[in-house]
C-alpha cells in the first residue's frame, strides 16, 4: 500500500485526507486546523482572517457542509456596500450606481456605452486587468471605482495582472442591469455570494474544525522544516524522520521551493519571480452595540488606509460580546504598495473616524492585529509559466500541488475542498494526479 503525506491541514489538505480511502498522515505547522480558515479569540471576540463568507454551489460541497454542520449554520442575504464620496451605494459598484451625483453617474453611464460601441458586447481578448475593465466597463467606471479599488486590494499595476484569476468573481451586469442600478437603489446584492452560509458558533473555523472527527493522524503544531526529494522523506520539528511514497501539499509555492531538497536553480529562478499581495487585518473592539448592519464595505479611495471592512457580528452575534462590536480593517501590502505596520492601528482608527464608523467618544476595548504573509497569488504575466514548470517539476518526484497556494491559485473555500476531493480521488483510483 503507498504510503501518503499531506502538508498543510488548511481546507485543501483536510479535504484530501477526508475523501481518501487509504492511510495518511496530515503535517500542519499551527496549532490549529483551518489554514487560512482559521479564527482567532481574543477576550471574548472572535476574528477570522479576513472576512470569510460560504457560498457554496456545488452539490458534494453543500452535502458535507450539511453533514458537518447539519443546522448550526445561518443563511443570508449579503449585505456588501461601498463608501465613495462620503456616501454608501450597494456593491458591486458597476450594477449600483444609484445615489452618487448626476456627474459621475453621467460619466459612468457614457463610458459603459462608448466601451461598447468601440470593443462590442464581448470585447473577446484582453491584453491585461487594465484593458479588460477599459473595454467592458468604460472610462467613469475605471477611473472612479474599478481601478483605485483593484490596486489597493491587489497591490500591483493592473496592467501587469493577467485576466486568468477572474472566472465568475467580477459580475459583469448587463446594460439593462446597468441602467436599473443607475434609475434605483437594488434590493439586495448581486453575484456569486448574494447570499452566504455563516456558522452559528466558532467563526469560520468551525466548519473545518467539525472535519477532524472524519480524519486520520492529524499532527499540528508540526512545521515541516525540510524535504529531501531524492530519499522521498521528510524532517517535522519535534518527530522522526518521515519517509513517503506520494506526498501531496498544500504549502504555498515559495515556502515548498524553499524547503525542498534538491531543486535546480531554474526552477528556483523560476519560484523567486512568484508575486503575491500581504494582508493586515487589523481588528478593533468597541464598546457600543450595532456600529453597522452591513456584513463588508469597500473603500476604493486613498484617502483611507483600508480597502475593506468587516462587521462579522452581523454574520453571527456569537462574534462579539453581548453589548459590543468589532470592526475589521483589511489593508493590501506588496512590493508595490508599502505599508508601515508600527503606526498600523493609530492609523487604522483615525480612518475609521474619517469614514465616521467610529465617534471620537467611542471606547475601543481592544486592538489586535493579524498578518497573512500570503493573502493574494498575483496572477502577473510570468505566473502561467512559472506554475507549470514548478508544478512539473515536483510531480516527477511524486509530490502534489493541491490548494489556493499550493496551486498559486486565486481559490474560495468551495474550490479547495474539491481540489481536495479530486487530488483525493485520483490517488484512490492509484493513477496520481493529472499531469
Ligand atoms: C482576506 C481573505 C478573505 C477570504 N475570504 C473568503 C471568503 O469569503 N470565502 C471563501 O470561500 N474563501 C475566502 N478566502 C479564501 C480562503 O481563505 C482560502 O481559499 C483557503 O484558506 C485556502 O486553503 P488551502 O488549504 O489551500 O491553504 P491554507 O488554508 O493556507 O492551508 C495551508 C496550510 O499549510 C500550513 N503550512 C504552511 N507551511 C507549513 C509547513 N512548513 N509545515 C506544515 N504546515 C505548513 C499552513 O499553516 C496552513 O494551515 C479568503 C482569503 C483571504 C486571504
């Protein structure tokens, strides 16, 4: 029988291990499972990393978070706005331009039509990010909205980003939906999370702490610290060497380069070009029930340090002491885009009360702040290659790339549980993964 590995027990890792049907072992770092899925307690709140939201769509995604959760889930309606000049207006802003001024709604609404009538209802190809929202959104929606909002979340030129990340994440409203969004305010959000499942208890993590009782040898607190691809073994801080026959991880790309043994310099030349966006989250409790009823804003402008928030009180009041709330600050950081995280908070605070989410009288009860090293895989015009070649590379020594950053992948929860599930199955099936 082989014997196989998983690296990493974030939703990827625990997936595979769930739907295989043979003998494994999962070697996680943190204490915890969950990855990037994980929820962090501090003094009675609770804080994921970043705004996490399910929206499954798939039916083996929906059947085992039925099974696992059974009825300790809410259902809702998302509540996704965007704060630009001083006013909120529902996201995505190019279906919602409702309630800004006569001019920019002008100006949104000539440029949707002039895109159009140069590039067509399908413009086909698109050289970058850039060309894509100048050909299918126009000049007002660009400059006010499309453009300073991506650079701030990604961190990066748009037009060094290549459209392969898109998929269905960016709505494209038709030019009836346009003009509806411009005549009146929707009713409710539009896209592929309009509507979200949330855990009652726990935050997010919950969903990927109730797959352990399914599992078999799961190891946290167990960093992996080297791979000898020739000898197919392993060395775990705190263990024995561990030998394998298929090792299948979900570690992000740079850190497996990094601690794998013997890897030609092209391959590593390759892997050092890899680009990605950090993140800040920078959380604050306050003692004031209800500072919103929204579940996430956007904030496009630089005037603002963050390019999100999060309320997850609103996604379930277990996230929060009763009588107060939190509000969690999402802030892009990259090569591009530097951040100075000593003064992170003060100025965090001082936006919020810019953006009048805060009084100079509220009573903060608390600070915390959380850095995900790896937040966004950039998608710049060097990643496609790169990934092949790396990816090719560590297959020939029988080690699987499954996951959002093991795959350099612009991946939700729903789309690492089934890349689990299909690296799983293949192993099963005892084919190994597709080539
Ligand atoms: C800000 C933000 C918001 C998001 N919001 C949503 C959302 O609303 N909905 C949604 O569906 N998705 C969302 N996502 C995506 C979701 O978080 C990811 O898709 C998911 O976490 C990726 O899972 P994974 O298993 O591929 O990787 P990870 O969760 O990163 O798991 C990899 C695991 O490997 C471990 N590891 C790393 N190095 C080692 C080592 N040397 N030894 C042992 N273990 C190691 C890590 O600790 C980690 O647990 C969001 C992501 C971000 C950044």
């Amino acid at each position: 029988m082989k014997s196989i590995s998983i690296l990493g027990a974030g939703p990827a890792g625990l997936s595979t291990g769930y739907h295989l049907d043979r003998e494994y072992s999962i070697w996680e770092k943190n204490q915890q499972v969950g990855g990037g899925c994980r929820t962090e307690k501090v003094n009675g709140f609770s804080f994921d990393y970043g705004g996490h939201i399910f929206y499954p769509r798939t039916k083996p995604v929906k059947t085992l978070i039925r099974k696992l959760l059974k009825n300790d889930l809410y259902c809702m309606p998302r509540e996704a706005w965007i704060y630009l000049k001083d006013i909120y207006t529902r996201y995505p802003f190019q279906a919602n331009l409702y309630g800004h001024s006569v001019d920019m709604v002008k100006e949104c609404l000539l440029g949707l039509m002039q895109a159009k009538l140069k590039y067509g209802e399908k413009p086909g190809r698109f050289s970058d990010f850039k060309d894509f929202i100048d050909k299918v959104f126009g000049e007002g929606m660009a400059k006010h909205f499309m453009i300073p909002f991506n650079k701030k979340q990604w961190g990066i030129p748009l037009n060094e980003m290549t459209v392969d990340w898109m998929g269905d994440f960016v709505p494209i409203p038709s030019l009836e939906e346009v003009l509806d969004g411009s005549l009146t305010m929707a009713p409710e959000c539009m896209g592929i999370n309009a509507s979200f499942i949330y855990p009652k208890k726990g935050g997010i993590q919950t969903i990927f702490n109730s797959l352990v009782p399914f599992l078999q040898n799961v190891n946290t607190s167990s960093p992996v610290r080297s791979i000898s691809l020739n000898n197919k073994s392993f060395q775990v801080q705190g263990h024995s060497t561990q030998h394998y026959e298929t090792l299948v991880s979900s570690l992000p790309l740079p850190e497996l380069v990094r601690i794998s043994d013997p890897v030609p310099s092209e391959v590593k030349a390759v892997a050092e070009k890899l680009k990605w966006t950090s993140l800040y989250v920078v959380n604050i409790g306050i003692d004031r029930p209800d500072i919103s009823e929204k579940h996430r804003v956007y904030y496009p402008e630089e005037d603002f340090v963050f390019h999100k928030l999060g309320y997850y009180q609103n996604q379930s009041p277990d996230m929060v002491p009763k009588g107060q709330s939190a509000v969690s600050a999402e802030i892009s950081f990259s090569e591009y885009r530097k951040i100075d995280k000593t003064h992170i908070i003060e100025r965090t605070v001082k936006d919020l009360q810019k953006a009048k989410v805060l009084s100079s009288d509220d009573r903060i009860v608390l600070t915390h702040v959380l850095t995900l090293p790896y937040a966004y895989a950039l998608y710049d015009h060097h990643r496609g290659r790169a990934v092949a070649r790396i990816k090719e590379f560590f297959e020939s020594h029988d080690v699987y790339l499954c996951g959002r950053y093991a795959q350099w992948e612009y991946q939700n929860m729903e789309q690492n549980i089934l890349a689990g599930k299909a690296m799983a199955e293949r192993l099963n099936a005892g084919i190994g993964p597709k080539k």
